[in-house]
C-alpha cells in the first residue's frame, strides 16, 4: 500500500508539471476498462471484509437484571400447550387456525358440559361465539387472497386472528383486559464465574484472551484509494490522484499500529458478602496494567445478571500507561440467592483502533443473601389425614381434640369430661363427646424448577421461582410451628431434597437450602435427569407424605405429575403463582389455558390454590380455610 502511495504521488506530480505526459493507455477503452476494474476491486474489498470480519466487539448490559420470560408471548406455543380431547384433531398440517378450534373445542367441552363431537360441531359451525369475524376466521369461510390480505389488518389496529383468540380464551371465562386493542407483542445474557469472600483478585496468569480482530474502522480506505485511482485513471485527472495518496497515508497508518501485547489484572472487593435482601452492597473493581502503554480500554465488570446495579456504572473507558491502575465503584441491591460474579470483560484496542483484543480477567466473589422472612400468619391449609403424630391437622377420626366431631354411647373408662352432661339431663342417656382428632402431619414443599417454571407477568416482575421460593420460606417455619414434620425439595430433575423433620437446626437448614441450592437458579436444569426425577423422588417419599407443590400450572406435564402421586397415595395440594396476564389476545389465551390446567386437578380432588401476585399468602389461606 505504501509503494502505491508512492507510485500515485510521483505520477501526480509529474501531471501537473507535465502535462499530459502521464503514461496513460492510448486506448479510452483500455483507459476505462482499468478504472472499472479499480472501482469494482474497491467494492469488493468493501463486501468480503463486512462479511469476514466481525467489526467491534458488543458490550453485555450488565446493569439491570435479565427479564423472565413473559408467558403467552408466542401464540402458537401456548396453542400446542392445550391438550387435546378424543377425536378432535387440529389438522393434518399444524396451523393456528386448527389449533384454534381444537382449543375451542376442548374450552366447550370443560365450561359449557358439551361432548366432542357437539363442541366439534359448534367450532366448525360458527355457533360458539357471537363475534362474526372470530366465527369467520375459525370456520375458514371467505379465505381467498384478498379476503386473507383484508383480513390481516381491520379498524382498530385488532386482527382477525386476535379476535378468534379472544373468543376462545372467552369460552373459558377470560376476558379482554386493559390492553385489548394492542396487537401481541414478543418479549425478549455474558459472563459467568465463582465464588469466594472478600478481596479477590485475578492475575496474569489468569487472563484469558477470547479473540483478537480488527475492527473495520479504516475499512472505507482502501475503497478510497482503488475508487480515486479508477476515477483517476478515467477522467486523467491528478487532483483526484492526489485524493487517493491521502487515503493511502490514512491506510498505512491503520496498518502500522500493530495490536501490541497486553498484559492486566483486576481486583474486585465486596464491602458485604453476606447482606440481607435489598441492601444495598457496594462493589470495586481495580485494573492495573502490568504490560506496556494501553491507548484505549473499554471495561465491563461481570455483575450478576440476578443483581441489580443501584448507582454508580459498572463499566468504564481509561487510557493506561505502564504499571498505572484505574478504579471504579458500583453499588448493587442484593437479592435472595447466591450470586456469584463473572470474569470481568476488557476490550482492548490500539493507537489507530484498527485491532480490538477481548480479554476475560477473573476475579471470583460471591454474593449470598438469604431470605428470613415473617412465617405466614394463617394457618396452613393442609388435607386431613390421619398419622401417627400428634399435633394440629385435623382428621376425619374421633378422639381428643377441641373441634366437635360426633355423639357415641359411654364407654367404660370414658373421661368424665367427655360426657355429654346436658344429654343425660335431658333424655337420660349416657353419651360421650368425640371431638375431631389433630395430627401432624409429614409435608415436603415441592418447587417447580423446571425450565418452564421460570417465566412472569412482566419484564421487571419477578419469575415463578422466585415467588414460590419466598412463598416456601414463609410457609416453612409455620408448618414447623404447628408441630408438623417438614421437608424441602425441588419439583423437577435436580437433585435437591430435605427430608421431613422437625426443629429449629431443620428450619434453619431449610432456609438455607431455599436460599442458596443451585437447583432454585435458573439453566440448573439438566436435561440428561428429566426422565427419571420422578421415580427418584417416589423412592425418597415416605408412605404417608403430603405434597405441597408450588407451580405457576401452565403446562399438560406438571398436571400429569400431579395426577401421579396423586394416585400414588400422596395427597397433593397445589400452591400457583398466577404469571398470566390479560394484557393481549396470546396471553389470554394462556391465562385460559392456566385455567384449564387448574380445573383438571380440581376435578380429580387435587386442591389448587390460584395466587394472585398482588394478594398476600394470608388472604389466600383464609379464603381457602373458608370453603373446605
């Protein structure tokens, strides 16, 4: 490139001392055919490094948390998630209007007490609802390209396809909420490490250099060049000769800053590793630079992407001199969990930022904030079943107790104040009082931790997890209080499992566990147990447990698993977390087909409790107390 530079400029001088004396092709054809080629090579240069070379590094967002998945956000997911009833089928070739009539069908069959074959009908008659778009949409009537193409957009900004939706999740007793009119919106992470306490630091040895590229930032010059040169060439004209030596002198300064050897290391200290929930934890990050002159440094911290960051930045851009260190600070609001920080990223780049190195300097800390939250004030609405342990469950038994269960006849040995006193007086007769029995009783906590538990209502709310986590801190030591034996575990393929106990050293333990087990943070869910966690956790269940599961209930396979060890002789109760919205026409399909779930446990015996994530836990319970 540079001999080229020197080529033009000695050329264009000679131009315009001489000229017309540049030793130019006689030929205008050749003369053109040259420049051509030039301009066409400039353009090519352009297109190959565009599609080679990946040009500056992004930066992860480090500073907010990463959103759960919002449920209801793909309408064809939440169709094929409605399970299907006998001799209804949505079609040979999957589409969403078949799917629609199957949910229809299956909605009809639930709520209005019609067998398939009537719902069937109903669906493919256009008589199941009273919206004549919805009806046209699901019957197929008027489906020619234009009526299609008319059909995709109607007053309003609201879809046909919306307004079959609608009247679906309609049959099921969901109604538009209000963001009725708003077409479905899709909702949509860096670094990783692990934990020690306090002052941590990553050295050179440490560094991990994750790739070294240009950046494309001179990539306009050599185009440049090869352009003025073909222009050049064509038209004869030194001025624009004299253009392409200046593009050359800019692309032999890209080209002789060499991306130089960088040598870093970082110290990260947490002025708290131990925090409460909602504190507030300050964090430094150190940088030194142990190599030689860096001109241009772009750092990120690894934050957690569970965390938070409250003030302060936990990136920066600094310019290091040899043996010179930069300092940054940030605060973090902590949350129940263990969090562990990741490897900080640095992109480092030359004097010309021609060549972008991306380096990860680990500095591991961990951050562990463990939930110590109120025991619920109402009492635990738990099945009744008689055991061997005595404490405050009520049974369907007689015997000592102090709610009224039945009169027999006096017994020899009968206490004295059993009799019913006011009986004998009345009639004579000699009866005893039998009052309702209380028993402990074993119960294990389940989360749902499956993959398809990690979902919410909106992008800044909190996931089904973490609500049925704070949900079993709660419900824990009251259980324990009332004198039941209570364990913890995971309701899917993780290996996480307390067994039922008693005690102040179990409930701290229990606790702990919510707290920090990797099976409550999401992507622990390995894929290699999901077949078998079933028969592990039957194998781990005494006889005489009761389930208290805590799911948001969205899908087909957390109902069969219910029905299961329901009939494997636990009785289940179910705690859900209610993650849907009535925001749009997918989500409220998905609020349906909750519903749906719900009702198939409810029909079996199995009690659902549906929890609203504005009411408390006591509400709940006090209303579910109220109707047993």
């Amino acid at each position: 490139m540079v001999v080229a530079g020197v080529v033009l400029f000695g050329l264009s001088v000679l131009e315009l001392f001489e000229l017309r004396q540049l030793p130019f092709p006689a030929s205008r054809t050749l003369r053109t055919m040259l420049g051509v080629a030039a301009v066409l090579y400039g353009g090519t240069i352009l297109l190959n490094r565009r599609r080679e070379e990946p040009g500056p590094a992004e930066t992860p967002d480090v500073e907010v948390t990463a959103p759960p998945e919002i449920t209801g956000t793909d309408l064809e997911a939440t169709l094929e998630g409605i399970p299907s009833v006998e001799g209804v089928q949505s079609g040979v070739v999957p589409s969403v209007r078949g799917e629609l009539r199957k949910a229809a069908t299956v909605f009809l069959t639930q709520y209005r007490g019609l067998d398939s074959e009537a719902a069937w009908e109903q669906v493919t008659a256009g008589t199941c609802t009273d919206d004549q778009r919805a009806t046209g949409f699901l019957t197929g009537e008027g489906t020619s390209l234009r009526r299609r193409a008319r059909a995709l957009v109607t007053t309003g900004g609201v879809t046909v396809r919306n307004r079959a939706v609608d009247a679906v999740a309609a049959i099921a007793g969901v109604e538009p909420g209000e963001s009725a009119d708003r077409a479905d919106v899709a909702l949509s992470n860096d670094i990783d490490g692990t934990g020690t306490d306090g002052l941590t630091s990553g050295s050179l040895d440490g560094q991990h250099r994750r790739s070294q590229h240009r950046t494309n930032h001179w990539t306009g010059v050599s185009v440049v060049v090869l352009v003025c040169l073909g222009a050049g060439v064509i038209l004869r004209e030194p001025g624009v000769l004299l253009a392409a030596v200046v593009a050359v002198g800019y692309a032999a300064y890209a080209r002789a800053t060499p991306p130089g050897t960088v040598a870093l290391s970082v110290t990260r200290s947490v002025d708290e590793t131990d925090p409460e929930p909602g504190d507030e934890v300050e964090v430094e990050l150190t940088l030194t630079n142990e190599g030689g002159f860096c001109p241009d440094l772009r750092v990120v911290d690894g934050v957690p992407e569970s965390l938070t960051v409250a003030d302060g930045s936990p990136r920066s851009a600094v310019t290091l001199r040899a043996g010179e260190s930069t300092t940054l600070s940030y605060t973090v609001t902590a949350r129940p969990g263990v969090h562990e920080f990741g490897p900080t990223l640095v992109l480092a780049r030359n004097l010309s930022n021609s060549a972008e190195q991306e380096f990860l300097l680990p500095a591991p800390a961990t951050l562990t904030a463990v939930h110590r939250p109120q025991p619920v004030e109402e009492p635990v609405p738990l099945r009744r079943q008689p055991t061997q342990y005595a404490g405050r469950a009520p049974t369907d038994t007689g015997g000592e107790g102090v709610e009224f269960h039945t009169v027999r006849e006096y017994q020899p040995g009968d206490s004295m104040t059993r009799i019913d006193w006011n009986r004998r007086a009345r009639t004579g007769e000699l009866t005893t009082l039998e009052f309702r029995r209380e028993r402990a009783t074993r119960v294990m906590l389940l989360v749902d931790t499956r993959t398809e538990a990690y979902v919410g209502h909106s992008p800044r709310g909190r996931d089904a997890v973490e609500r049925s986590v704070e949900a079993a801190q709660r419900i824990l030591p009251a259980l324990l209080t009332e004198g039941h034996l209570v364990g913890v575990g995971a309701f899917g393929p993780q290996d996480c499992f307390l067994a039922p106990d008693t005690g102040t050293s179990h409930s701290q333990r229990g606790r702990q566990l919510l707290a920090t087990d990797p099976a409550f943070r999401e992507g622990t869910d390995p894929e290699r147990n999901r077949r078998y966690w079933l028969r592990r956790l039957r194998e781990r269940l005494p006889g005489d447990t009761q389930l208290l599961v805590l799911s948001p209930l969205l899908d087909t396979r957390t109902v069969e698993v219910v029905r299961r060890l329901e009939a494997y002789g636990y009785p289940v109760t179910v705690l859900s977390p209610d993650v849907t919205t009535s925001a749009t026409s997918s989500r409220r399909l998905m609020r349906a087909r909750r519903r749906l779930m719900m009702t198939n446990l409810r029909q079996v015996g199995v009690p659902v409790l549906d929890w609203d994530p504005e009411k408390p836990l006591e509400e709940l319970f006090r209303r579910e107390r109220a109707t047993q």
